[in-house]
C-alpha cells in the first residue's frame, strides 16, 4: 500500500521536476555555457521522462501489488538519478561570482526538495534517495571552499535537511498508522455483526487511535485529509451488512429510534415492514451456501430501491430477515408497499423446488404502523411487525400480515 501511494503521488512530483527543469535552463540560458547547460538539461528530462513511464507501467503492470520492493527500487533509482542531476546543477549551472543566481538555484533545489516531503515521505527512503543528491553535493561544496560564507551555507544546508527528514519522518509514521487502521478495519468488517459488543468498543478505539494520529498530522494536510477519510469509511464499513450492502441490525436499531424520535416531533405514522424468505433453510440445502448468499443478495438490493425518501431505508434484520422502515407512510400505504415487494420477489423467478408455497423464492411479510407517542415505543413497533409476520407464515407464507389498530390482523396474498 506505501508502494501503490508512492508510485501515486509520483506522477504530479515527476512532472513539476520537468517543468522546472525546463525552466531553470532557461533562466541560465544566457549565463551558462550551452555544452553544460543542453547536457544537464536533457539528461534530466531523459530520466525524468524514464521515472514518468515507470510510474506508467506501474499502473497496468500484473506484478505491481505482488512485488512491491521490485517496483520500489526501480523507482528510487529514478528518484536518485533526478535528485543527482539537480545536486550536479548546483555545482555546474551558476556562472562564477554571480552569487544571486547560485542563491537562486540553490533555492529552486531546495523547493524541490521541500515537495518531496509531501510526494515521497510515505517511504522515507524514497524521500531521501531524492534528497540526498540534490542537497549534499552543494552542501559539501559549500563546506571545502575553506571560506566563512561557505561553512554558514554548510549549516544552513544541513539544518535545512534536518528539518525535511524529521517532517518526512512524521508524515510517514502517521501514513503508517492510517494504512495500519485500514487494514484492521478490513478485517473487522466480518465480524461487526456477530461481535456487536466487540466492534463498539473497537470502534471507540479507532476513534481515539484517529484522533490522535490527527493531531499528530495537523502540519501535512494531505496526510491529516487521508485519516479523516478513513474514519469516514470505517464508519460507513460499520452500519453495513458484510454480504448484503444494506444497513446491518445495529444500524436499523439506531436508524429506528432516530426515525421514530423525528416522527414524535412532527406526530408523523413510521411503519415497519418485516420481510422474511419462505422455507429458506430448504432452499440452502437444495442449493447450497452460494446460492442462499446470491439469493439475499437479490432481495436485499430489491428493498434497498424502496427508500424514497429521506427517513426510508432497508435493513438485514437476521439471517433471512429483513426490515425496511417507512417514514412518513400510514398503514394503508405500507401495506401497499409490503404486497408490492411480496410481487417482485414472486417476479424475480428465483427457482426454489424445496418450496411449499411455489416452485420460484417467494417472501413473507408483517407490516406495523403506529404514531409515537406516550404509549407507544420503537420496540412495540418492532414487536407488532413481528407478530404480523409471524401470522402470514403461519396462515400459509407468501402473503402480508397487517398489524395495529386500524388492521385488526389483515392479511393478503397471491394465492387467497
């Protein structure tokens, strides 16, 4: 992951370093001998436009992921190769005694220098394989000139240096523990649903872990940019089913009470349609695993496409269980809803020969409405929902179930 960043953040660096190049030699056009300036110039554009078509190859080459350090050698050596040709400028480009125009390249060195902290210290050594030539050859000149103008420009060099390791040093370590949460949180993603304890108190860590790192961070943007975006995926990757893409349980229990809350303000209905797939034990053994795992898949993006509206989304309730919240509907419309999803499931021709009720996957479903209020609670709603889909299976599966008030126990279905 440092490599396919590195080779990532190259491109842009590699490019600057052209044009620059370009742009040096024709500030020195007029100052320099043009058989050391064409030279200079073309061998950094040659090895610039070499790192340029590595970075290239790189991006479609098969053998990139599996063999990071062969790609990371080759591009430090095209860094080291560039770095050295500004470090040789440094000693060959400024006309003698025009001080200002050594100063000026000198500057333009280390400028170049100063963005490869952002481009190159996700590997520090990457950073100094660039570095090192550009800077030291001048530094050491500077140093042998036997003069005090020559040892203070010394110092200042070194300091300079000093200082864009111990950044490079800092952006790489907080680029390491960013990269370090993301491949933990890859791996926790499978068990948010059966661990749910485990995650919170994971997650906090994480947090925290985040919040740390992004302290350490506040001087490199970039950096501090890539560790609030992985926070952001964590907590997408944590309210998600792993197999489904649609909101796990812990997220429908939150997402419920934040809908119900909303609806108690506005004294708004919020129904709930419980949704669950007939003899789907049967089905696995018939099919196996794979199948039952494609089958949820088809019906979980099915009740995905009836969240409409703000309030409205879909959720995995348990195994082949599923819940879609409906806010804002009356009973009358999400009953409605309800024999809708029971029909397209029915349409979707999922062949199922284990089945009692047809040859094709079919879904039971319990619908719940109720306007919060003093008596009335997110889990009497949960609860109502369930007793409905309780009575479509036991009334012969594949049908709708109406609880609540205004139902009195309706049920309809394909078959009646």
């Amino acid at each position: 992951m440092q490599v396919e960043l590195l080779y990532g953040q190259s491109h842009g660096a590699l490019t600057g370093s052209l044009l620059s190049a370009v742009v040096v030699a024709a500030l020195f056009w007029g100052r320099t001998a043009h058989a050391v300036l064409i030279p200079w110039l073309l061998a950094l554009l040659f090895v610039g436009a070499l790192c340029l078509c590595l970075v290239n190859a790189y991006r479609h080459a098969a053998d990139a992921k599996p063999n990071p350090g062969r790609w990371e050698r080759r591009l430090m050596a095209g860094l080291a190769l560039t770095g050295a040709g500004w470090g040789m400028g440094a000693l060959l480009l400024p006309p003698p005694g025009l001080d200002a125009y050594a100063a000026l390249y000198l500057l333009w060195a280390g400028g170049l220098s100063a963005g490869a902290v952002a481009a190159y210290s996700v590997r520090v050594r990457a950073f100094l394989a660039f570095a090192l030539p550009a800077l030291v050859p001048f530094a050491v000149y500077s140093l042998t000139r036997g003069d005090a103008e020559g040892q203070t420009l010394a110092v200042m060099l070194a300091m300079f240096f000093a200082f864009l390791l111990l950044s490079a040093l800092r952006s790489q370590g907080g680029l390491l523990n960013a990269l370090t949460l993301q491949l933990q949180s890859r791996r926790r993603v499978g068990q948010l649903n059966a661990e749910r304890e485990r995650a919170e108190r994971l997650n906090a860590e994480l947090r925290v872990d985040i919040d740390e790192h992004q302290r350490t961070l506040e001087t490199l943007q970039h950096a501090k940019q890539q560790a609030e975006d992985l926070a952001q995926r964590l907590q997408l990757l944590s309210s998600l089913d792993g197999l489904t893409g649609i909101a796990n349980r812990r997220h429908f229990d939150e997402g419920l009470d934040r809908e119900w809350r909303r609806a108690l303000r506005g004294r708004t209905p919020i129904s709930l349609i419980m949704v669950d797939i007939d003899f789907f034990k049967p089905y696995n053994d018939t099919y196996e695993h794979q199948a039952g795992d494609e089958c949820l898949k088809q019906v979980a993006r099915l009740l995905k496409g009836y969240s409409r509206r703000g309030g409205d989304f879909a959720a995995r309730y348990g195994g082949e269980e599923f819940a879609v919240v409906l806010s804002g509907t009356d009973g009358d419309g999400a009953r409605e809803i309800a024999e809708e999803i029971r029909l397209r499931v029915e349409c979707l021709g999922i062949p199922h020969e284990s089945s009692r009720v047809k040859a094709v996957v079919t879904v039971s479903a319990g619908v719940a409405t109720l306007t919060p209020g003093e008596d009335a609670t997110p889990g009497a709603l949960v609860r109502m929902a369930d007793t409905a889909l309780y009575q479509a299976k036991e009334t012969g599966r594949n049908r709708v179930a109406v609880a609540g008030p205004q139902a009195h126990g309706r049920a309809t279905s394909g078959s009646q």
